[in-house]
C-alpha cells in the first residue's frame, strides 16, 4: 500500500528471531538470511515502492517471538530495502526510529513493515 508519506510492505512466514541469530552457527544463519532476501526482494519489487532519504521503520507483527526477537528480521528488510536503492542508507543520519508493535489481530507469523518518509 502508498500513501503520500509512507508504504508497507507485507511478509508473511518464517522470522528469524534475535535468539537464532546469536545462537546459530555463522553458515546456518547465511542460509536462512539468504532464503528471506530472496523473498524479501520479491516483495519490495512486486511493490516498487518509492526511494525514500530519510525514514522511520513502524513494524507491526505477530508470532509467538518477543517483540525485541525479531529486530534481525526487520535488519533482513531494511538492508534489502538499501540494496534495492529504496533507500539511500540505513545509518542513523537517513533512519532516525524504529517502532515495533505486537499486534493479535494479525495472521500468525506476519510482519508489516511501514516506512515512513520524515
């Protein structure tokens, strides 16, 4: 979806959790992070949003992860958004917040990534 101001975009499947991410040999974690950009990259061309300079990240999810558990993921999101020249960097002089909210009315294992222009 876009709006004058931001888009979303949608994911619906397997997060990888903070916990995995720390826990899981460096080749197991490369494989599971490559499978999700692959997807990732999919979604944000499907929707060909706007290239945004500077921007908030507002996610809104659930899943049976905590809300900090699944920081990687949206890092998996941002960095494809980058690679795909959606944005122009992911430092903190173009991405100033980050919000994230469980949300129970969602499907179980979504992600609803909202980038806001600021």
């Amino acid at each position: 979806m876009f709006n004058m101001d931001y888009y979303e975009l949608e994911y619906n499947g397997k997060i990888i959790s903070m916990n995995d991410a720390k826990a899981l040999h460096w080749r197991s974690l490369k494989s599971k992070v490559d499978k999700l950009e692959i997807i990732f990259k999919n979604i944000i061309r499907e929707a060909n949003p706007p290239k945004y300079d500077k921007f908030e990240v507002e996610v809104e999810y659930w899943s049976r992860h905590d809300v900090d558990n699944i920081v990687f993921t949206v890092k998996c999101m941002v960095d494809q958004l980058v690679r795909e020249k959606k944005l122009i960097d992911d430092n903190k002089k173009h991405w100033e917040r980050l919000t994230i909210t469980a949300n129970r009315e969602l499907k179980n294992n979504t992600i609803i990534f909202r980038i806001i222009e600021r």
